[in-house]
C-alpha cells in the first residue's frame, strides 16, 4: 500500500524502533529535542533506515503517549498521536509543535537538536549561554532593548547622537526624527529604557551613541576586525571599538581606499568597474525571499551597493572569539551559498568554495551551518555530498513544488531508471547516469560499481571508455 511516512530522518523527522519496547525516557527526550528546535514529527514503529517495524504490545493504545509526554515535561508539552497503517504494520505518529518557551523533561534534561556532518540528526544538550538566542529567534526577548545596569546619559556621547541625525538625513529616514530633542529621539529610537523611573542606556543605544570609554566598560566583547587578504596571508588587520555609526564610516573608508576601477566603453560612454580587493562580511540574514531571489553572489563578494542596501535586514553583530581578539562572525559567505543554491539549484563544497574563494573545507563548514540551520538539505554523503534548498526555503519562496524536482529521486528508484535505460539503450556510461539521475560523477560511479556487483550490470571497456550493459 501507499507508504505515508518520509524515507529518511531528518531534522524535523525521528525514527524510532519499538521491537523491544522503546523506553519512555528516550521517547520524551526525543520530543523534547524537536520542540525546543523546530518542532516536527516522531514516527514509533520505524528503524532508523525507515522500515517499519510495528509497534510494541505496550504501546498499542497510542492516546497513552500523549498524557506521557504532557506528564514527562515541563512546562507540560501538548502533543497530537495518530496511528498509521504502512506496509502491514501499525505505527504510531507523534506531532510535535515548536514550543515557545524552553521544554525540558521532569527530570531536567534540556536538548535541541542538530544535523550533523554526515546528514543525520543528532540531540545536544541546549546550554545556559544559547538561551538568549533561542528566545530572541523567537521574538520572545530583544537584547538591543535591555537597559545596561550602571551605565548613565552622561555615556553618550553628543558627537555621535549629531552622526545619528546626519545619517538619517543622508540615507533619507524618518524625517519626523530630525526635528526631535535628544530626549524624544532616545525614546523614538530605543536608545534609553526605564529603570525605577529613570531613562537608562539600553544596549542599542551605547552601541549607536555611546561614548568609547563607556563602550569598554559596559559592553567589553563589541569589536569589529576589518581585514584584507591576499590567499591565506593577511594583509591589514584593524580593530575598532567606536560606536557603530562611526564604525561603518570608518570600514567605508577603508573599502573606498582599496577600489581601483577599470574603465569600458559602450557606445558613446565610459562606465568605472570596480575592482575591490577585500572580501566584505555582512552580518547574519533574517530574510530569505528577497536574498534568494533578486541578488546575485557576486554582489556580496565584490562589496556592491545592492549588498550595503541589504545590511538593514540583517541581524545584529554576533561576537566571536578568534585567537584572543574578539571579531565579527562572517555569515556573508551565507548569503553567497543561498543565493548560489537558489540560481544553480544544487551545488557541492567544490562550487561553493570557488564562489567565495575559499578551500573546500571552509565552503563545507558554511553549508554545514545552513544545513543545521535548516535553510539547506543535504543529499548524500562525503565526496558524493551536494546541497539543495530545504523544503521550508522553497516553501517560503511559494514554491514549494521545486523542492521535488531538485532533491531528485531515491537511491533505488535511481537504480532502476538505469537499468530501464540499459533496457532500452543497451548500454550506459557514467556520464548518462549523471544527466539521468541529477547527481555528481562520484555518485554515479558508485552507484554503476553497485550494480555489477550485484550482477544486474557488466562493465565493457576501460578507462574513460567504460560502459556498462545487461550481463
């Protein structure tokens, strides 16, 4: 009959075997994982290959999972369970919403979960220190908007509160906010916060309008590093701790000093190209449709004014620490790779790496981190691995069709459009598998090595000449 589970798990999607009674602990900490990450689905029944198994006698009143996992987390975690007959055995489902709020089991036990580096999904403990990202993902807590215990007016700094206005004026704001006195344009803008009734410096505010020393001392970890490469060796390494506004003046000088342009002619006219020697770091996306769809990668890599117009949607500054120095984390490879993946549909490390002009071990770290993000799906494992947009991306993009076609068909129903092929054709190389199938030369020398040692093919030819045809 029609199968109505997925083939695989993933990072929405948990196997679990119940052959010798799949023990209460494991199954609550399981749902736990999925609620504090993106919620998702617990199939009970199914080895971890996707076989369906069948329930264990004890579990065959599947209303009881339900009350076992309400009563097995706190704050208790409302699931819904249905049963499903696939292939001849009774399986049960179990929805799991996202949560809200951090789950953990009765005993104390906090987890999210993760993909890890060959493609399969994995529970970690959720640490005290990533709280703070969960609730702000969630909307549920805005760290900009804090008040900074200690820090006073006297922190901000004039100067730079004369900046703010300058760039409201300069890049065309809210021009209501000009007119507004110091006070009114800290409330406007969240820069000051009430603290027993006094205004306090929020952690924006220090950070747009704040005075350096104040800077140091209420916020020690803000440092931006601005670097030229040349390969691996690096260039000029500047550090800076003024507030924002100035930062981005002084990393736009920075950018203006090393553009040199090449002139072409078209036509009647002359037009500058040009010719940036820096790589550009942007801060981490909030939005997928509009970097999916209407940029390219070499905007991000050639520091182009289409990518400054996106910076505003992006999130804040995210600390990193890097051998002693404390330096902006670069999420602008990111970019590249998803809007790389939307224009070529899949890539591999190999790809991407030339994209961002990087080895392929920093291009596979890059799609690692959307995968467990989970803005990107993997298919295969490691040479053989590519990259496609995750269904939800797709989804987002209202084209939640074109995740079908991209992610390609199942390793066996590969297998058997070949052997059709051959049917058909009598014979096939390896170049034919990979227009057929939509994968990678590594896969399909795999997959052609697996059919002639199962004998339902045969090899005829050497080298690049090889074919391989009906035994």
């Amino acid at each position: 009959m029609a199968r109505w589970i997925p083939h695989r798990e993933s990072l929405t999607v948990e196997f679990k075997s119940d052959r010798s009674r799949l023990p209460d602990r494991e199954l609550v900490t399981a749902a736990v994982c999925l609620a504090n990450t993106e919620g998702g689905e617990i199939y009970i029944g199914v080895e971890d290959d996707g076989t369906p198994s069948g329930l264990h006698a004890a579990h065959q009143n599947i209303t009881s999972l339900a009350a076992l996992i309400a009563n097995s987390t706190t704050p208790p975690l409302s699931v819904r369970v249905e049963a499903l007959d696939v292939d001849g055995r009774r399986v049960a489902k179990i929805l799991v919403p996202k949560s809200r709020q951090l789950v953990a089991t009765s005993e104390g036990l906090l987890q999210r979960r993760r993909i890890k580096a060959d493609g399969l999904p994995e529970c970690i403990p959720f640490y005290p220190h990533e709280f703070a990202r969960r609730q702000s993902d969630l909307g549920l807590v805005d760290y900009s908007a804090l008040p900074i215990a200690g820090a006073s007016l006297d922190d901000f700094d004039p100067l730079e509160r004369e900046r703010l206005r300058q760039f409201v004026a300069r890049y065309h704001g809210d021009a209501s906010l000009l007119g507004l006195r110091d006070d009114e344009l800290d409330g406007a803008l969240g820069l000051v916060a009430a603290d027993n009734g006094r205004p306090v410096p929020t952690v924006a505010g220090l950070l747009l309008v704040g005075r350096e020393p104040a800077l140091r001392r209420h916020i020690p970890t803000h440092e931006v590093a601005f670097q030229v490469l040349e390969g691996t060796d690096v260039r000029v390494n500047d550090f800076c701790r003024a507030p924002l506004l100035k930062t981005f003046e002084r990393v736009e000088e920075q950018f203006a000093a090393r553009v040199v342009e090449n002139e072409i002619e078209i036509d009647l006219f002359r037009v500058p190209i040009p010719k940036p020697r820096h790589r550009p770091d942007l801060s981490r996306t909030t939005s997928l449709r509009p970097v999916c769809s209407k940029l390219q990668p070499e905007q991000f890599r050639h520091g182009s004014r289409s990518a400054s117009r996106w910076r505003g949607r992006f999130g804040p500054f995210a600390d990193h620490r890097r051998g002693g120095k404390t330096s902006v984390q670069s999420p602008a490879r990111s970019l590249i790779a998803l809007v790389l993946l939307r224009q070529e549909r899949r890539v591999d490390t190999t790809r991407l790496a030339r994209q961002i002009q990087r080895a392929d071990d920093s291009a596979r770290q890059v799609l690692e981190r959307l995968l467990e993000a989970g803005l990107v799906q993997a298919h295969g494992v490691k040479k053989g691995r590519t990259y496609t947009l995750s269904p939800r991306v797709y989804k987002d993009l209202g084209q939640p069709a074109g995740y079908v076609r991209q992610a390609g068909f199942e390793p066996i129903q590969q297998e058997q459009m070949v052997l059709k092929y051959v049917q058909a054709h009598q014979r096939i190389a390896r170049k034919d598998v990979v227009a057929l199938c939509g994968i990678n030369d590594d896969q399909a020398r795999r997959m052609l090595r697996k059919l002639a040692s199962e004998k339902k093919l045969k090899p005829e030819g050497k080298g690049r000449a090889t074919g391989y045809v009906v035994p």
